[in-house]
C-alpha cells in the first residue's frame, strides 16, 4: 500500500511538472505573439512617421521659401513711394466720383 501511494504520488508530481511546463510554453507562446504584436505596430509607426517627414519636409521647404520671398518683398517695398501714389490715386479716384455726380445732374 505504501509503494502504490508513493507511485501515485510520483505520478501526480510529474503531471503536476508536466502541466506547468506546458502552461509556461503556452505561456511564451501567447507572450511571443503579443510581443511581434507590439513590435510591428512599433514598425509601423516608424514606417507612417517616416512617409510623414517624406511628406512634411518638402511643404517646410517650400514654406520657409515662401517666407523668404515674403520678407525679401517687404523689405524692397519704398514705404515714401507707396504713400505718395495711395494718396495720388485717392485723389484722382476722389475726382472721378465728383465728376461723375456733377455730369449725371
């Protein structure tokens, strides 16, 4: 009787090593999956954020160009010259709009 509950307990002591050795590979095998999971999501958004910068960094370029050519224009702009012909061009648009008034009367 003592060799067959010591056999027994030999047996149930392997299957109990067995089990855990099979829930630890299930176990990698499951965290293995969640893992290329995650790193290929991590790939992909390296991939999405180097098409973004393929994408953005022309559009920069072209906006710190448009920015140049802005502040090249406004730096040639003659402040003088732009008020004197404002002001001759109100006069003149002033002395159409009489003209007209006084001939439709």
């Amino acid at each position: 009787m003592v060799e067959i509950t010591a056999v027994l307990r030999d047996i149930i002591l392997i299957a109990f090593i067995v089990l855990l050795a099979a829930l630890a590979v299930f176990g990698y095998i499951r965290l293995n999956k969640i893992i290329t999971k995650i790193d290929s999501l991590v790939e992909n958004s390296q991939k999405l954020w180097s098409l973004l910068g393929y994408v953005i960094s022309p559009i920069d370029k072209i906006n710190s160009k448009t920015i140049d050519f802005i502040t090249k224009s406004l730096k040639s702009i003659n402040v003088d010259k732009a008020t004197k012909t404002a002001k001759k061009t109100t006069k003149t648009a002033t002395e159409k709009i009489r003209r007209k008034k006084n001939g439709s009367k």
